[in-house]
C-alpha cells in the first residue's frame, strides 16, 4: 500500500448555485472531501493562489488525485465518470448523451435567463434593484423552464427514466426558480420533479435551502 491518498478538495462558498451543484455530487457518491471558502463574501477568488488553480478567478474548483479541475459542470461529468459510471453516469448511450446535452444547455441557455432575476431579488438590497431586468429574466426562464416541462412530461428525469449527472445541473436552477418571489405559470411536470429532487437528502442538504 502506498501513502493514503489526499482526500478531494472543494474550494467554493456553499451559496454558490455552482459549488452546490458539486457538493450535490460529492453527496450522492458519498466522495469525501474538504472544502474551504472562496467567493462572495468570502473573496479571495482573485488572489494569485487561487488564480493559479483557476486563471478564471470563479468558483467551483477541485482538485483530486493531483489533479485541479473548474468549471462546475465538467466537475459533475469528472466525479461522475471516476465514481458514478452506472450510477449518476448513464450505461445507455442515449441516457448519457442526454444528460450531457441538457448540461450544456443549462450553462449556455438557463444559467443566463435565471441570474439576473436570482441576483436582483436576493442579493441585491430593494433600493438597488433593476425591476426591467428582473421581468426580462423572468420572461426568459419562462421560456427555458417550458423547454424542461415539456421534457419532464414525458420523462421521470432530465435524461430519462432515472436521476443522472443530467439532473445535478438543472436541480439547484428548480428550487431558485419555485423559491424566487415572482409570478410563474404552472408546470405540473416541474413540480412533481421538483417534489421528486426533494425527497433526497443530498438535495435537502445541499439545494433545496433559503435562497442566499
Ligand atoms: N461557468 C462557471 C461559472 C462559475 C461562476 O460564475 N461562479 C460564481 C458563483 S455561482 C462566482 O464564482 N462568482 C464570484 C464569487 O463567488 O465571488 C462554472 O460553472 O463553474
């Protein structure tokens, strides 16, 4: 046997909608871990150590088995592939081709229409808020959760018949959306995924808390 290995380690506030997706992960394939705070409050995300491990200054990063990762959805693919295959990595190509399509569209698609209504209505203070950009992103995540509704429909989760890495994005986006105070149409499918999500303790633990 050789020298124990360096458990993983997770720099990134517990806030971040990003870092929460990875310790979602972490919880679900029971990966144990340390983690330290950066960002927000926090700072030190700009400091030239932690520019080193991440020249894109955000958070999440992780480093396992020597090696430094960021980019919060291709840390969820990584764990999943070196501790999920068969689990939160989908066996059926289709499954797992799936998955790895609605994690693109959640950072290129929903991040962007949410963010701006997230960061008005919770951490801005009310003197401070740009209502015209909250009803822009409210319209936006609309038509993004729509996309999902009509998916979930016909689908138990994201990328098929069971929970995935494909769900591990998109879960934390759920509970910021049903959370936020701000008109919404109903979306059955949504709201029975949602109630689904919840009944896991990782997701209880990690998520589905007071926005922040
Ligand atoms: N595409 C990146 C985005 C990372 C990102 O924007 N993280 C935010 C928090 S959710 C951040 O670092 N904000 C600056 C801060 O926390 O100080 C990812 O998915 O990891």
């Amino acid at each position: 046997m050789g020298a124990a290995q360096a458990k993983l380690m997770l720099w990134g506030r517990t806030t971040s909608i990003n870092v929460m997706k990875v310790l979602w992960c972490l919880e679900e394939l029971g990966v144990p871990y340390d983690r330290e705070d950066v960002g927000g409050e926090f700072g030190r995300n700009h400091e030239p150590w932690y520019l080193a491990l991440n020249p894109n200054g955000r958070v999440p990063t992780i480093r396992d088995k020597g090696m430094v990762l960021w980019e919060s959805n291709v840390v969820v693919r990584y764990l999943s592939a070196t501790y999920g295959a068969g689990k939160l990595l989908p066996a059926d190509a289709t499954a797992r081709w799936h998955a790895e399509q609605w994690m693109d569209w959640q950072q290129t698609v929903l991040a962007p229409a949410l963010m701006p209504a997230f960061q008005n209505l919770v951490r801005r203070k009310p003197s401070e808020r740009d209502l015209n950009a909250v009803e822009k992103s409210r319209k936006a995540t609309v038509e993004a959760m729509a996309m999902i509704e009509a998916r979930l429909a016909r689908s138990a989760f994201i990328a098929g018949p069971a929970f995935s890495m494909g769900d591990i994005p998109i879960g934390p986006g759920i509970h910021r959306w049903l959370s936020l105070p701000i008109e919404r149409p109903a979306m059955p499918a949504i709201e029975r995924y949602y109630q689904t999500l919840r009944e896991r303790p990782t997701y209880r633990k990690h998520v589905a808390l007071p926005l922040a």
